[in-house]
C-alpha cells in the first residue's frame, strides 16, 4: 500500500469483531480454504498440523503396504501363478485406468460431501484390494485386486490432499504437500525394504509376503478416526465466484475452474503422455542384467532420494516460483530416461535410478501444491481430483505406447519420453510464470 494512503487500523489482540472497513470481509475464516481467491494467511498459524501429521501417517503405512507388492508382484503373477507377461501390463493398466476415472467423482464429492468419510472408504478398498490379491490363486483375481485396490486410491486422493490444508497456513502449500509425500515415500522405502529381507528370510516365498502387507493397510484406516473434518460452508459466507456459480455436477468440470487452472492442468497431463509407470523402469533395470534382490534395492534408493528430497523441494517451492522447481524436477526425468535408454551396465541403475528420484520429489507435491494455488475455495477438491484423473489417465496412455513399442530392450521409448521432457523443461521455464500465483495472494 502507499504510505501515503491511509489504512483502517489493525484489530487489537483480544476484539471480538474485526474492524470495518466497508469492504466484504476476506475469507480467511476458512481453514481449509486455499485457492486463486485472494485469501490472507492467520498469522502464526503452523503448517505441521494435526491432519498433516495424521494423514502423512496413515499415507507412510498405506504405502508401506502397497510399495512391499509393488516390486514382486510381476514376479508373483508369472511365476507363481503361471500368467503370461502380457498380463501384467494389462493389470497396471486398467489399475490405473479405473483409478483416474475415480478421480474424477471422488474430486466432485470431496466438494459437496464430508471428507473424512471418503478417505476412509479409499483406505478401506485399498486394504481389501490387498487381501483379494494375497488370497489369488487365479490371475484375474489379481486383477480384481488391484481394481478395487486403485477405486480405493482414486477416491481418496483428492479430498485428503483437501484435509491437509485444514487449519494449516496457505502460504506454506509447498511444504505441506512436500512433507506429505516425504512420509508417504518413506513408506515406499520401507516397504520394499522389508520385502526384500521377509523375501531372504522365508526362503523365497511370495505369499507370505502378500499376507503381511495387509497389516499396515488395516492400521491406516484405523488411523483415520484421528483426521479432522473440515467446517462446511454457511449461508453467511460471501458469494462463491463466477468459476463455482455451477450446477451440482456429479464430477468436476473443467468449465467450473478459472481459465488459468485449466491449462495449467491441460500442460501438466500432457508431459503424462511421456510419463510411463515406473514398472517398466523396474523391467529395463532387470532387462540391463539385475537380479531380482538388485531391482529391488535400486528401487530402495529411488525411493529413499525421493523422500529426503520432497519437503526441501516443496519449501522451496514456497519460496521462488513453483514453475522452477517444477521444470527442475522434469529435467532430472530426462536425465534418468535418457541415461536408462543409452547405457549397457547394470551398475548404471544405481546412479540413475536415484537422480530419476529427485524428478518425482520436484514435481508430485509440489504439482499439487500449485493446484491448490490456483483453485477457488469450494473447488479444491474437485480441481486435486481433475488433475490427478488427467495426469493418470495420461499415464495410462503413455504404459499402453512404451509397452507396445518396448520390443526387448525399452530404449525407443525412454529416449522419445526423455527428449520429450527436456524440451518441456525449457519450456516450462520460458513461459510456466504465467500459470504462477503470488505466493500467500494466490
């Protein structure tokens, strides 16, 4: 403001009402509010808040559960249930179909309905997508498991990441994202871990270890009765903007978001055409020469990079423009494509794989962070669900191509998606400020 000019006097420690200043009053009354609506931060208000710390908890032992399969699942559906290879492409693909199409709803729902019920029930599908799975005997079981396992996690995505807002300063977005999915990825390390020594320890067995992974699943959704529900709207607060003056629609349409957050989500889906699910990455690791037990390590240290570098990216991320840290973390996607599709060593993987961590530190929190940047108040959920449903429907597109064009070796497709994302890259850094709000003003 101009020094000049004259201000209302601030309220003093203790008012009851704030001071009038003929202006409709900011929507700061809303702790879960976040958004492209001009809010104004509480002073002092933390960002490590209870729901942050409960659901990066019950995130950490969800994925415990799920990145303990992950690794030997292939494993268990060619050998142990004598399916071809064909069908675990199959099975990750509509896994990840049907998961971008519950995104969609679920976003919709996280708007008009109480939250903490749907995160529950996605927890909930997801612990039993894993018993179907641990009690296969047949390889269209499996399938059934991860169906149900991915309705779990489209359901709950995008109204959590709507609860880790609640109470929590808006203008530290990049840190709560980022020390979300820091606990979430630690799961990942864990998980895999424990696999790999419970796989050592029992002789080889796999599913025992489907068994066990069903423990962690059970005390996540356990863990949700400590999540709080956020406040719901009330006639007296202000009327919604032009971008929510909507019909109730069962999903969340792009049409219902600010022009700038859909082309934002519109660029980011489009890299997800060259973002192909990091199984392949796992079978290039294993085609270059490693042993299962060597996959399953480097996988360790991928997700070990991933999770110590997720929160200072993220609060970075609160610092400079996400656009930055964003197209920082694509180039390390190049990096970790193009290195996997020239190299001939399996020692390469070691060093590759981890690099290809610090893609995924840079560009998941922060990615969702810079949604909620950008969303309207009473559409957050819906806006999380719309990207994510987007980015994983593109992901879906880019399995089905780089399987189709894999042949023996992956090198075709991990040179075009890792020349793909450097350019974007550049691009991202010439023009992303566009679609970048003002940090704590979004």
């Amino acid at each position: 403001m101009d020094p000049g000019l004259s201000a209302p006097p601030a309220p003093r420690p203790g008012d009851d009402e704030p001071v009038s200043t003929g202006q409709p009053p900011e929507r700061t009354d809303d702790p879960g509010a976040v958004g492209d609506r001009g809010d104004t931060p509480t002073r002092g208000r933390g960002w490590l808040t209870p729901n942050v710390r409960t659901l990066s908890g019950v995130s950490f032992l969800q994925d415990a559960a799920s990145e303990l399969l992950y690794p030997i699942l292939p494993i268990f559906l060619t050998t142990t249930l004598g399916a071809p290879v064909a069908v675990v492409g199959v099975v990750e693909g509509i896994a990840e179909g049907v998961a971008a199409a519950t995104k969609l709803l679920a976003g919709r729902l996280g708007d008009t309905r109480a939250r903490r019920p749907l995160i529950a029930a996605g927890y909930g599908l997801a612990a039993v997508g894993k018993v179907l799975i641990a009690l296969a005997v047949v390889w269209p079981v499996v399938l059934a498991g991860r169906a149900v396992d991915r309705v779990g996690k489209g359901i709950r995505g995008a109204p959590r990441d709507a609860l880790l807002m609640v109470g929590a300063d808006p203008t530290a977005r990049g840190r709560i994202f980022g020390f979300h999915r820091a606990t979430d990825t630690a799961g990942a390390v864990v998980g895999p871990a424990l696999g790999l020594g419970l796989y050592e320890l029992l002789d080889h067995q796999i599913r025992p270890l489907l068994l066990i992974a069903v423990i962690p699943a059970v005390l996540s959704v356990l863990l949700i009765r400590a999540v709080h529900e956020d406040p719901r709207p009330t006639p007296d607060r202000p009327t919604p903007s032009r971008y929510t003056r909507t019909a109730r629609a069962p999903i969340a349409r792009p049409t219902a978001l600010p022009p700038r957050l859909r082309s934002l989500i519109a660029t980011l889906g489009v890299f997800g055409l060259v973002n192909f699910p990091d199984a392949l990455l796992l079978l290039r690791a294993s085609q270059l020469g490693l042993s299962l037990g060597g996959v399953i390590s480097a996988y360790i240290l991928y997700n070990t990079v991933y999770a110590l570098a997720a929160y200072p990216l993220g609060a970075i991320s609160d610092r400079v423009p996400r656009h930055l840290v964003y197209a920082t973390g694509l180039a390390f996607f190049a990096v970790g494509y193009l290195g996997l599709g020239l190299v001939h060593s399996p020692g390469w993987v070691f060093l590759l794989l981890p690099l290809y961590g610090f893609f995924a530190a840079a560009t998941d929190g922060v990615g969702k962070a810079w949604i909620a940047d950008l969303a309207p108040t009473d559409r957050t959920s819906g806006a999380q669900g719309l990207y994510q449903a987007v980015t994983g429907g593109a992901v879906l597109v880019a399995g089905t191509w780089a399987g189709l064009a894999w042949n023996t070796t992956g090198t075709l497709p991990l040179l075009i998606s890792g020349t793909a994302a450097a350019v974007l890259a550049a691009v991202m850094v010439g023009v992303g400020g566009r679609w970048t709000a003002r940090q704590g003003n979004s």
